[in-house]
C-alpha cells in the first residue's frame, strides 16, 4: 500500500497464516501486539532490582517505601513469612 499505511494483506497473511490465529484473535489485537508476536519489535527486558533502583530515583517519591525494601517484603510474602515489616492484618479474634 502506498502512502505510508499498514500493509494488512501482510499483515493478516502473517497472523492467519503464520502465526495460526483466529480471525477473532487477529482482528482483536493491536497492530503494536501483533508486531511484537511476530517480532518485529523486541520485548523490554524483566524488571531487575537494579532497573527498579533506577526508575525510584528517577521518579523518586519523598513518601516511598525503597525498592530494596519492598521486594525483600514480597519475597517474604510469596515464602509465607507475612508478619515483616508491618502488623498480621488479619481480622481480630
């Protein structure tokens, strides 16, 4: 297509075709999503403690809990160790 717009017999022959998709799934994605599937874009990396330290100084918050602190807290969580850092909050009884 000429003019700079979406080339969508391409793009439908790749998610149809290629990647297997219902027209249902085809036609509910994004053309972003569909780029990424195809990988044509590149997925933005995990989230790393040390990108994390940076995006709180970055964006810092005089109020806010460190990152340090808040992921040891969910790791604490997740390994069923629910009392750290603050009460039970649980009902009373």
């Amino acid at each position: 297509m000429t003019g700079g717009g979406l080339d969508w017999a391409g793009l439908m022959r790749a998610g149809l075709r290629d990647l297997r998709l219902h027209p249902d799934q085809f036609w509910s994605l994004t053309p972003a999503e569909l780029g990424l599937m195809l990988g044509l874009e590149k997925a933005e990396a995990r989230m790393t403690r040390q990108r994390l330290a940076q995006l709180e100084a970055e964006f810092a918050d005089a109020s806010a809990v460190p990152a340090e602190r808040r992921l040891d807290e969910m790791e604490d969580y997740r390994n069923g160790d629910r009392k750290r850092g603050g009460s039970d909050a649980g009902p009373a009884g």
